[in-house]
C-alpha cells in the first residue's frame, strides 16, 4: 500500500475530493496546514510596518491505497489541483507497511 | 412660531393667571428642583457611558493583542476597572474636590485621605449639598468613571508584558491619588482653572493623562520580545480579534457621547440641553472626521487601508474633540477630528521607530491626539489661549509622567514588573493564569 | 413642603381652581421650556440608542461572512457610518428638511447644498429655531442616525465581493443625497405626508430604501462565487461568528427603542410619554413575535431551528413594526412581528432561488419586512389607508432602486465593483487589505 | 446655599409675580404631571438598561460553554427572552400585579388570565391608570424585562445537555407563570409585602429565584458526560471565549444600574433622583467589590487569579446589593459586594463537590449570593428584620424550586429533558441544530 | 522504528492517550484533521439550502515507536478506539528510517 | 528521497525555517499540532478544580529533501531548534517513493 501526500490549494479540495470519489478512494485525511515554497515571501503592511508573509495556507491531503491505485490516485490529484500558477502544490507518496480498520478488525488492502 | 412667542411674552407679563389663555400650556424655565433633577439626570445617563467605556476598552485590547494574552487582557481590564471604582471612593473623589478646602492651596486637596460620602437617603431640597447643582451621588457616578478611564489608557499600552500585581497595584495609585490629584488642579478649582486652563471634557486631564502614564510605563517595561528584530526593523505582531477591536471601538465611541455630553455639567436649562446637543453632534462628527482620515491616509501611505488605523483614528478623533467638543461647528469639529486620525497613521509608526512599544496605539491616540485636541481649543474657544493651554498640558503631563515613573521604577525595583521571557513566550495567559481565552480552537 | 403647597395653591387658585384639591404639591403641565428639554432629551437617548445601530449592523455582518472576509467587513461598517455622518452635514441634513422652502414643490428641498448649522452655543428659549419642538442640534443628532442606517443594510447584502472604494463612493451618494431626497418627500412635508402617506419610524423611509439599495446592488454585482452550483443549487456559505452575529441582534434590537420611541418626537407631555412607552413595548413585543415565528417556522420546515433565521426573524418583527409602532394593542404588535419573522423564513430561499445572493438576509428582512410592515399601519390606524401606503412604498423603494442602479452601474463602468476572481477566492480581507481578522486561529 | 434658599422663600411667599426677581428663576418641586413623566423616563430607560442584560446573558454563557455548544447557547437565550416577553403578555403581568383583585388573598391574583392591556394613545393626564405613578407602559416594560432575567438564569446551569424544546416550554411556564406568582407576593402586594419582608430590586424575587429554578433543572438533569471522572475528580470543561463571557460581564453590569436604579419606581422629586443616584454608585461599587474579592481569594487558593471566578465575584456583588442598594454607604455596598466574591469563590466548587453541575456558576451567583444579599438588608437597613428576610427567602426560594422540580419532573416524563449521549458528545451545535458557531475554526 | 499512524474518533483521544502511556509509549502527536470515509456524506439545512456533509471531525495521532511495539500499539488503538460504529477510523504502518530527540541529540531508539 | 518529520517548539519555528532556507531547503509544510511526552503532564486549576495538561502546543515540520541533504536537514533543526529544556521535540526521517510538482509535473528531485 501506498501513503499518498498532496498539499494543495484550500479551493481545490472539494474539486480533488469529488475527482478522487469517483476514481474509487474511499477515505482520506485533510488537514490545514501552513505552507513553504516558491510562491512563499510577498509582503504586507501592518500598522505601518512592513512584514514578509513566508506561509500561505495550503490543505494537506494524506491517503493511503493500494499499490495498483497509487498512479492513478497522483494523476487524478495532478490533474484537478493544478492551475498551473505557482504554489499548486506537491504529491509525495511513501509506502505503507500496515493498515487497519479500527471498526473491523480488517487489516491492509480490506481495510482501505 | 412668531404667534406661540407673542403669547408667551404675554402670558408672562400678566403674571400667571394670563397662563390660563396661553393655548400651549404654561410657560417658562424649569423650578430650580426640576432643574437639579434633569441635571442628576443627565450624571446618571452620562455616568453609565462612561462606564461602557470600560467595556470598550477591555474590547478594543482583547482585540489587538495575540491569542495568547487575552485572557490577561481581560483580567487587567475588569480588576482595573473594579479598583478603580474602589481608589476613587477612599481618595481620590475628595483629593480630586477639595471644594475649597486645600492643604497646599490650589495644588493639593485638605481632603485627601476622607471617603466619598453621599447625600442621605430621601434627601430633600433644603437639605442637598448644592442646590444649584445636582445630586452629589449623581456626581460622584459620573467622576468616578473618568477616573476609570486614565487607567484603562494605561492597560492598552503595556499589554503582553507587565505583571499582573504590579500593574494592578499601579491602577490603584494612579486612580486614588495621580490623577485625582493632577485633575484637581483644574476640575477641582486648583491652579490651572485659576490661570484659565480650558479642557471640557478632559483631553489633557483624563486622555493625556492616561497617555502619560502609559508612556513612563512603556519605557520602563521595553517592547516585546521580538517586536524589533536584529536589524531593528519593527515586527508585526497582529490583533487577533479585530472583530472584538471594532466592536470595543463603538463601545468608546457611544461612551464618549455621555463622557463630553454630560460634562455640560447641567441640564436644566434651553440653553443647557441645546449645549448638551451640540456637544452630542460635534463628538459624533469628529469621530468620524479621524475615522475617514486616518481611512484614506492609511490607503496612501500603505497601498491598503488599514482598519486597526481607523479605529484608532475615530478614538483619535473623538479624544482630539474632548477638550473643546461645544463651540466647534459641525465642520470645524468634523475638522479638529480628521487632524486627530492624521496624527495617529503618522504616529504609530514613529513610536515604533523609537522603539517604544505600545500595543494598541494609546499613546497617539490619548497623548498626542490629547495634545493637538488641548492645543485646538483657542481656534474655536475665544475664552482659551494657547499659552495656558500649553501651560495646562505640560503640568499635568509632566506632573503624571514623572509620578508615574516613579512609582513604576519602585514597583520594578521592589517586585519587578515584567514577566519572565518563558512566559512571555507561552503566553500570559497559560504561564500567568493557566487559563486560555480560546482554549477549543487551535492556534496558527 | 406643606408651607409651599399652600402656597403654589393660593398662586393657582384663581386659574384651576380644580387643582386645588390635588394633595401632593404644584400641579398641572410642564412648562413650554421643560417641554423643549425633555424633547430634546428623548432625541439625544434615542439617537446615541440609534448610533449603536451602526455597532449592532458591524457585528451582525462581521459575524455572517466568512472568517476570510472578516476584516473586510467591519471597516466597511466604521467606514459607512462616518461617511454617513459627514455627508448628511454635507448635504444631507437640509436635503432632507427644506423647512417650506422647496426648489420643487413637495419634491426637491430648496436648502440642497447648504450645511446643516445648529443653534449658536448657550441659546436662550427666545432665539431656539423651534420653540415648540426641541434643540435643532438633538435633532439633527437623532436625524443623522436614520440616514447612516440605510446605508449599514446595503453593506450586509453585498458583502464578500464588493470593492470597498465603489461601495464606500455610492455610500456617499446614498446618505448625502437618495435617502435624504427620497425622505424628504415623507419627513420633510413632501408630496407623500401631503398625500397621508403614514410611516411611524420608517418601515419604508429608512428600511425599505436601505433594502431597495441593496437589491439594485446585488443584481448588479452578481453571487458570490460557487454560492450556486452548477446544478443551480445553493451552496450555503456559512457565517463564521454566530456569537457576534447574536451580540449584533441584540443589540439592533435595544437602538430600536430608540429608533421608535424617538419618533414619537415629543416627550414633554402625559400623552407623549405614555405614548413612547407603548412604542417600546410594542417594538419589543413585535421582536419577540418574529424571534418566535422564525424559530417555530424553521423548525418546522427544516426539521432543526435555525438560528440565523432566529435572529433575522427577530429583526424583521422589528422592521414590521416600525411603520405603525404606536397604535397596535400589544397583542397585535406580537402578530405584526410575528408575519414578519414568517416572512423572512419564507422568502431567504425564495431570493435564492432568484439567485440574488444576500449575504445577511437584509433584502427579506428590511425589504420585504419593510413592505409588510407599511401596508399593516391600516390594520390598527384608522388614518392611514392601503392606497396610500402602497404608493408611499412605490415611490420611495422605486425612486431609490433607480437611483441606486444608476449610480451602481456608473461605477461599475468608471472603477469595476467587484474584486477579482482570485482576491474573492482568497478572501478580501487578505487580498484587499492584507489583514486577517482572526491572524491566530487556523481554519478549516 | 444659604442665600439662595432666603431668596427662595421669599419669592415663593409673595407668589408668582416675585418669581421675576428670583436670580435663579422659578422654583419649587415638580408639578404632579412632571413627576408622572419623569418616572415614566427612568422605568423607560431602566427598561432598556434591563433589557441588555438579556445580551449580557447570551454573551456570558456563549463564552463560557464549549464552542461545540454555542449555537444552541445561544438560540436559546434569544428563544427565552422572546418568549418571556409573550408569556408576560399573556399571563405574567396581571398574575404578578393584582392591583388588589386577589383570587386568594395575597395569594394568587385575580387578574390570573387577562392579557396586558396598556394606556390608550394620547392618554391625558386625566385618564392615566395611576396618576401618582407612571406611565403603563413604561411599567409594563420595566417589569417585563426582569421577568426575562430568571428565565436567563436558567439557561446558564443546564447548558450543554438539556433538549432546546423542553426548556423552552419550562421558560414558558416560569416566565408566565411561577415567577409572576412568587414575585406578587412581594411585589403585588402579597403576603410577603403584607409581612414586611424587604428586596429592593430582587436579590431574592429575582435572581434567587431564577436560581431555584437552575438548582431544580441541574438536579434532575444531572451533569454533562465526563464532568466528573470515575475516581469522582472534577473534569474542567474550559469556556471557549472568555472575551464574549468578560462582555457578558460588562452588559450585565451596565444593565444593572437600570435594574437597581429602576426600582426606586420615582425620579420626579429631589429626593428620589439623588436616592436613584446613590442606588447607581452603591451598585457599582458592590461589583467591584465582589469583583476585587474573587480576584484575590481565587488567586490566594489557587496561586493564580481565575479570570471566571473574577466574572462571577463582579456579578455575585450585583445580586448582594440588589436587595437592598439604597441604604448602605458606598463603603458598606463594597463590603457588601465583597461578601458575594468570596461566596462564588468559594461555593463554586463545593457545588462540583455535590455533583450539581452548574455550567456558568449561576445558582452561586445568583441563588447563593441572592441569599447573602437578601439577609445583609437588615445591616443597613432598620426596617428590615432577619427573620422576616428568611421567611421571603424560603417562601419564594421553596415555591420556585418545588414548582419548576414539578414542571421539569413532567417534562422529563413526557418528552425528555436530556440530548443523547451521541448528540452530548458530538455537541448540540451539530447534533440538535446542524449548525456551528464558528464552522470556519479548527477546534482543538 | 515505525511511524503509526492512526484517525480515531475526537472523543477516544484521553482514552486512547492513557492506554498507550500504561504500555509504555512515551510521546505523540496529535492533529485535529478533517475526515473522509464511509461515515461521511450527510445532510444538513442552512437558511433554507440543503448541503452535504463530506468530512467529519477526526483526531490523527503520529507515534514512533521501536520495531518490536509497533503491534501492540496498533492493537491498544483498535482496542481503545472502537466503538463498532461507521467511522472508527484506521491505523497505518510506515517504516522509520531515523529518529533523533532535538534536546540530547540521542539517536534512534534511544531517541523514543 | 527523504521525508523529515519534525516537532519542535513554536516560537523556534521562524528561526528553523531561516535556517533550513540558508542551506537550501525550497519547501516545506508546517502544522500546528498538539504534542504529548515527557514535557506533558503538569497541572492547572480552573474555576476550583485541578485538572491535567497532557498535550503541549508544538509545530509539526515536514520536509521532502533528496537523500543527500537528508542529514543536513537534520543537523539544521537539530541545532536550531534546541534549547536544552524538556521539550525541544523530535526528528523522524522516512523513505519517500515519489514526488510530483503539481504545477510542471516534474518528479522527484526535480519536483523539491
Ligand atoms: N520540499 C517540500 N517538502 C514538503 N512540502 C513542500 C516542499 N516543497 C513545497 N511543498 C509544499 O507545496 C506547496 C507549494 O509549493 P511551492 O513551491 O510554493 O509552489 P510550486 O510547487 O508551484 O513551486 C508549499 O506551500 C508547501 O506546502
Ligand atoms: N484510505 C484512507 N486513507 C487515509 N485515511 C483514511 C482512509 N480511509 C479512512 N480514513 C480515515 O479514517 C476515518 C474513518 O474511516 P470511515 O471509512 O469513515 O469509517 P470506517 O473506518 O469505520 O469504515 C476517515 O474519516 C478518515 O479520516
Ligand atoms: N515517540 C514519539 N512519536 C512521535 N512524536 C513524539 C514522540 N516522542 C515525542 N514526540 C514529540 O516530541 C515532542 C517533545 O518530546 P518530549 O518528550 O516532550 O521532550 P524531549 O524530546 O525533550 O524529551 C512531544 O511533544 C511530541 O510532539
């Protein structure tokens, strides 16, 4: 199995979530997250004082499938939350030694 | 009009039984007891804006600082108010009025150190303190808040830092014995009324006051950890509740209508309520002239207006207007307002570039705006003259300031006055109190 | 006592000789100068009743937009209200009252242009404007108010997509010239009060216009971005303070009494003040009528009550009243509000699904509600007829949903009024003014 | 002083004519219809005052209940007062004033069923329902909203686990019924006036009985899930905005001045607007007594200050000069109050000791120092005796308490009183009302 | 060393926490992040519009631990964090490749 | 390539990013987590009740780097983030399979 994580655009998320729905995922955790990169560092002002905003919110996607569903799961998530201007974000996918459904007991691919 | 006025005049010449024709009732000014009563009146209504006020500002300084001190912003602002409300009663009413009586004549009250005592229960006419007046318990309401309000200035500044004993215990000598002292000068019949100091509602003796106290503070205490970096370069360190700031901002804005009104001082009279009313119009018009000032200046200077400068411009508006808000116009008052919220978007960031860091912007808005609202008095006021008016600010500025220090220093000497560096960097309100303000939601 | 009474009765024996017998001291009316104090008095407490209004629109609205356009939101709300109260000094003020001296008989005041000017400081009762009335400066106080109200409904209704400058420009023109204009005709002796048109405290001078404005402005800024699916569903964009949704409720709710009982415009007689009683008790009662049929009514329909319906029901039972607040028993005041609490749950969604997208229910609630309110006054007052009141409706909605169209229109041509596509995504607060209203927390 | 008064008399003994030559123009008390309007004024702006205490409620449990339950926090505070409001309509009012008319005498009123009916509009002097009074309607509005304040109350204790419907149908029944009961007998004229018991504006008539009422619900309901652990230790449930709890505060407190000022019931004489006056500074200064006493005792307990128990000691200090803040020396009124910090200091926690869970500490403010308050009246005030101070205690207390236990007791049975144990831990919010307070917050 | 990682029910949190101290794991961390799963996907109105919802509120829990406890920390969270209703949650696996503790600098297992 | 997970104290966060950024690190994702270990565990007081604080505020580093700055990385927040007191947090370095830049599309180490 395969843990997959995307930091994306927050307005992407419901778009990826549908695409990824009808591609067959059938869970996945989302977090808000601050993120770093490129498209980090513009500045504001505050009261009159300058400041480097070196975060700008992303959503984090972490899901895990099987091993045969891995691509497919990138291609889907690169195809949807891409606007192609910076900051659309990063998919990084790591194996998964185990999983389990709490609920049931199921272990690995059932599980998923 | 023309014919109601004839029959007045009328009426009034035959003497009463002509009443009778009258169409409209009888005619003429309210009794002196009725008189004495709209006056009581207008105390209490005034009194309890002013109070709000402190609602205002525990609003406004919630607001502005970070999620990690609220609830010591909160503490602060309630206890204050509270030992304010206490100090007043065991010092400072008598050492602010000495009706008179005075140890050092015109400088310091023979009363000091005698509780404030109210009329009897069911007092009657003949009885009363001042019969050409008002009640004395009505009085002693509404002075009472403003002495509330010095301290209040105070909290904004040297938020996210100070201890909460210290400060508190500072509260109590700034409110029993500071600023009733320094006030008496003018409002106590002391030296400054003598000299003909002119400060209606009291920019230099309750805002500048305040300012001035905050400001002894501010440099004793230092700025925040990290508020300047390396390079010296000032730091945001953003509101967290701007909703909050801007509800506090109204609180203060619908107070100061009893806070300048009520200083009228009298409601019995046309021409008493008209004043009252010129006095409501002109705050309201100023506040607004330092709200769309400091709107558009903001915009210019940083591209993107700055809604912690508006706020801050209708409070400097509406301190700027406090010392003269009845013989402005309309538009002169909407004027000496605008100046109000200038000062303010070009002095936030002068303190900051000298380092002085003050959390909410209370200084320029009760010092500096106090300041430009003292100095603007002779422009509308023929009675007021720049050089006592110069003189009136500098006394009791000065006088607070150098008191204040002193009484910081000592405190800072004696128990020291700022939290620890762990602490600040938790957060007071874990390190201090152990208790959040927001504790469900997680913090970015 | 007992000297004085036996005294005011010889003095008055020979007028009232039936007065005589009354056992506790002087009788009879107040006096015309007493009158004109406590007039003037009821519109300084029900002006600075009606200003907190303006806090009780900023936090209603703060609390219904999203946490992204937080920041956005309430230095539009600061920011109307201090352009409102420059603009009716302005122009508004004598746009509004021509006192007779019209430029175009009952329809356009000849003092357009000039700036409202208050009595002159410590007037005598002999030099007032208006004997028979109250200060012109606690009337302009309380007048002032009503104006800045209309232009706070617009501000919830376009809320999180309209630039601010556009919308801070046709505040301008709203407050300083459409409602001024349109109010004339009705307060101002035009052509509407010439024809018997009957609206207490404006349920269609000031809501109605406010909701007029904002209608002409929704249909021309357009939805908000994904509020209709592609399905032409609605997306609920949920508020994200619920807390300060409620704080502004309640407080909209307390400047109403305020806003009704100092319509009645004179508080210096027995009739008079029982009469604003009456007023506060029906506008709370028609409160708690709407409050009621809301919760009732959403729960009903949706299975779960539905608070922000609650609160909107609450404000349309007070909207619903102000047209007639005087004459209605208390139980029909609770009726009146309560049509306007069904009102507001019935036509939320039906605006929806004409894709008008409000994004605080201001349209159902100050519109609608507004409309019902003004063709009930014949229900419980005899002097007003259905006729009339649709046509003061008509002229007043129509005339300020053209202007308001036109001027919005100008400026969508000259300037642009909606934000860009990206700045509505990321939020205005960040994209447009580049600060968070909640920096602290993350969201989700 | 002296002077003047010479003067006085003299012109008054030659009557009229003389007035002309009074510096100080006419004077003498308030004519009869003067007073009349005057304490019509103070029951008006009382009642507004009162009526933002309902505000102050909302905010204070809104802010100190878990954010997962704060939508239905708050739906119920606005559902209560609304309803109040028409149930005193309907029922209260006449069942609280009997005007002599007793069913069973000094018992329960005759007028047990008639709707409110208020003064006709315009009502001449001669006409009014009680010429040596007020206004109806303004009285009508004064005590409707003191009526609502039990009903607060309530909601505060059995927060976060009692069903939205069933407590709605109990306000329904305390508001309409039980309190206006209980309450006549004190202030209708009942028994307990009859026996000489003595409660100014409601330690006991009020806020002890609204607190009975909390005891009955909390006991039947029992705690939330988890609020007290298996070994019996207390789980702390956090307030999730101790900035909206801290408003709360405030509101109340400002609302407070109208609540114990009010009930002086007269403001057209001298003697009652100073006694008004003395009522507002005791008032004040009994909460910042109560407020500086929670300050320090819960820091000295628990080495840091608890910021609720400050909230709670400001608030316990208003209950304890309720029943009595005419008499007492502004000295007296802060021990007082004091008095009523240190009780919420210290019952607050035995009440978790008893497994009586009790969201917002209402039934220690508001029950346990009501009865504190209640029994003080005696040490500043001779007319009052201890034993007579019980008996109104346990009477009202008694029937409050035995009634609502009834009433929640049927509730229970019929439909429930209590949410599931899912909809419990899932929050209110969501599970009963599919809506978040803040949706757009990472909860932690 | 391996990385749990596990979406539990925000309530089974405490419960959770104290059954893994008594086992002897000694340190987390937990994210609030928004789940989807089977459970989600129900309905709601607000002001009259019906809307789904597509996540529900879950805790993630982030535990390194030694090889040889891995299994029975996955077995403490099954056990604790059941309550066999829909949305229980799941468990995964990862391998650890390092682990360093930033105070002392100790490495690996020593470092947990 | 490698993913670093790291928990550290929250006002260290600014200064570990500068530091990560001055030897070349382009991105990153940060959330703010709760933190449990040997640092948890004193106690308050609220309203008369003493209760346990088991979790502490900590920021949640994750970094994908290629595996030769790996250590580097490491070392960085090692030496950035310390200060000696319990506390300072930890470091977890785990395999990564892939990585994908949304925007281009570019994989791994052309996608960090
Ligand atoms: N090396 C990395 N490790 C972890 N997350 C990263 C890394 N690089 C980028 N990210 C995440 O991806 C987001 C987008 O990356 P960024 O460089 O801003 O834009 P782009 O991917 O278009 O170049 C960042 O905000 C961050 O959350
Ligand atoms: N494939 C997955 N990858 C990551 N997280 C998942 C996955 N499936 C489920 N989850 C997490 O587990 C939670 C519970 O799963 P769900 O399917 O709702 O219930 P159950 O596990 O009882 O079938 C989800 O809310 C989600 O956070
Ligand atoms: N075994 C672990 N797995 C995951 N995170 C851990 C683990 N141990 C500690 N942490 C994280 O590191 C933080 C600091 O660890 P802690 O034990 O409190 O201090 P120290 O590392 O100085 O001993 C914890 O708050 C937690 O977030």
């Amino acid at each position: 199995m395969k843990l997959i994580i995307a930091a994306i655009k927050p307005f992407k998320l419901e778009e990826v979530r549908e695409a990824l729905t009808s591609i067959g995922v059938r869970g996945m955790m989302v977090t808000e997250i601050k993120g770093f990169g490129s498209q980090s560092g513009h500045t504001e002002i505050y009261r009159g004082a300058e400041y480097a905003v070196n975060f700008v919110p992303k959503v984090k996607l972490e899901i895990v499938v099987k091993d045969d569903m891995a691509d497919q799961v990138v291609k889907t998530i690169e195809d949807t939350a891409k606007t192609e201007k910076i900051g659309d974000g990063k998919i990084f996918v790591l194996d998964v030694a185990q999983a389990v459904r709490v609920r049931t007991g199921e272990e690995n691919d059932d599980a998923l | 009009m023309k014919l109601t006025k004839i029959i007045t005049l009328a009426a009034v010449a035959a003497a009463l039984p002509a009443l009778a024709l009258a169409q409209d009732g009888p005619t003429g000014p309210a009794t002196d007891e009725v008189k004495w009563i709209l006056t009581s009146l207008l105390f209490l209504i005034g009194g309890f804006l002013v109070f709000w006020m402190a609602a205002g500002f525990a609003m406004l300084e919630a607001g502005l600082v970070r999620s990690k001190n609220v609830t010591m912003q909160l503490i602060k602002n309630i206890s204050l108010f509270s030992i304010a409300a206490i100090m007043y009663y065991l010092l400072g009413y008598n050492l602010m009025y000495p009706l008179g009586d005075w140890a050092i004549e015109f400088y310091f009250s023979g009363l000091f150190g005698s509780v404030g005592v109210l009329e009897s229960v069911g007092v009657g006419y003949d009885a009363v303190d001042d019969a050409g007046y008002a009640s004395t318990s009505s009085d002693y309401f509404f002075q009472l808040m403003f002495c509330a309000t010095t301290a209040s200035i105070v909290s904004g500044t040297l938020a996210e830092r100070i201890k909460l004993w210290p400060f508190l215990i500072f509260t109590a000598v700034l409110t029993g014995f500071i600023y009733p002292l320094t006030a008496s000068w003018q409002w106590g019949g002391g030296f400054l009324s003598e000299a003909g100091f002119s400060d209606f509602a009291g920019s230099t003796v309750v805002h500048a006051c305040g300012g001035a106290a905050a400001l002894a503070g501010a440099i004793l205490l230092g700025s925040r950890i990290g508020k300047y970096d390396s390079a010296g370069r000032v730091v945001p360190m953003p509101g967290s509740n701007l909703a909050l700031a801007t509800l506090g901002t109204f609180i203060l804005w619908l107070g100061w209508f009893g806070f300048n009104g009520g200083s009228q001082l009298a409601m019995g009279t046309v021409s008493d309520i008209a004043d009252v009313g010129r006095i409501f119009a002109n705050t309201n018009t100023a506040a607004a002239g330092g709200a769309v000032a400091a709107l558009i200046l903001s915009a210019v200077l940083y591209k993107k207006p700055d809604l912690t400068m508006v706020l801050n411009g209708a409070l400097a508006g509406l301190v700027s207007i406090t010392a003269e808000p009845l013989t402005p116009t309309l538009g002169s008052a909407t004027l000496i307002g605008a100046v109000g919220g200038v000062i303010v978007v070009l002095t936030v960031p002068m303190l900051d570039k000298m380092k002085i860091d003050d959390v909410v912007g209370a200084i320029p808005v009760h010092f500096i705006a106090g300041f430009w609202g003292t100095m603007a008095v002779p422009l509308t006021n023929d009675g007021a003259a720049f050089g006592t008016q110069l003189l009136g600010f500098v006394s009791i500025v000065g006088a607070t300031f150098v008191l204040s220090f002193v009484v910081f220093l000592i405190l800072k000497l004696i128990m020291g006055i700022r939290v620890s560096e762990e602490a600040e960097i938790e957060g007071l309100d874990m390190a201090e109190l152990g208790m959040e303000a927001y504790p469900d939601f997680t913090r970015s």
